[in-house]
C-alpha cells in the first residue's frame, strides 16, 4: 500500500502528513506547534535532527537536517571550501554551517504555491533525500576537521561513497 492511500481526506496540512509519516517510520518525534515538527532520524554515522515547518506567509514547507560538529577554527575556511563543493554537487536542497549553533545544516524548502498540496510520498522522499545526503557527505566533513586531507581528497571519499557498497 503506498503512503499516499492512508491519506483520505482533502486539504491536509503539511505537517500533519509529516507527522504521519514520522508514526509510520517510527522516528522520534515532537510536535512543537500547528506548524512544526521536530524529529530525530537514525542513520548510518549519527542521529540527526529534522525539523519541518510550514509557512502559510510564502506558502512554502521549510526542512532543516543538522547534525553537530565542531571543527578546530583553524579549519574553517577549508570547511567553507567543502561546503562549495558540496554545494555544487546538490540539485535539491542545500548545506550550510551554523557557527554559532556549531551546527552543520541540510535545508531545503518545498515551495506549494497557489494551494498546492505535498503528497506524503513526496515529504517522505523530501526527509530520505535530506538523510542521505547528511550520510553521503559527513564522512568528508569529519576528515576535513579532524584529519589532514584538502577539501578536494574528502569530497573524493563522499564520491566514491556514491558508488556503492558491497
């Protein structure tokens, strides 16, 4: 059965549909208000805290995926040459560093202008996407901070990671 068919009544709000969707994966969740939801996510590598938040202002469902990290300050100007080029190899959503949260943060924003609805398949794939992709590229944050690679040697190991598992 797909997750659009639990969904039988019309006009349901974003968060609503993440909340059901949080139920069905069995995520850990908070709903902190009407419009938002706060939920913890496993991966592979770590724990990651997904909020999502809907504005009706710009008609717009707003997700941020973050996971701590606290690199040495010396390293910062490499961590924003990594955030480039990480940047550049993502088509949907974003990274970006929260230097006073010491936060690292995936965002992405659905826009559902003219009363458009999210189906739930698609703010399933919208938090998967948001996972995956904080999977596909911590490995090369961690060796930036903590090791001696160049931002161009840890974006070959999330590259390579891209590839495959055995």
């Amino acid at each position: 059965m797909a997750v659009s068919e639990q969904f039988i009544q019309e006009d349901l709000h974003p968060i609503d549909i993440v909340e059901t969707l949080a139920e069905h994966h069995d995520w850990d969740f908070d709903r902190i208000g009407d419009d938002q939801i706060a939920m913890a996510v496993e991966g592979q590598w770590r724990t990651y805290s997904i909020t999502l938040a809907w504005s009706g202002y710009d008609e717009t469902l707003r997700m941020v995926c973050t996971f701590e990290m606290e690199p040495p300050e010396e390293k910062m100007p490499l961590i924003y040459d990594l955030l480039n080029r990480v940047n550049d190899q993502c088509w949907a959503g974003s990274f970006t560093w929260w230097d006073e949260q010491k936060l690292m943060v995936y965002r992405y924003g659905l826009v559902l202008a003219g009363g458009q609805m999210a189906s739930p398949e698609q703010i399933d794939t919208l938090i998967k996407a948001a996972v995956l992709s904080a999977e596909r590229y911590y490995p090369a944050f961690q060796l930036l901070a903590w090791g001696d690679r160049t931002p161009a040697d840890a974006l070959q190991v999330a590259i390579a990671e891209a590839y495959g598992r055995a």
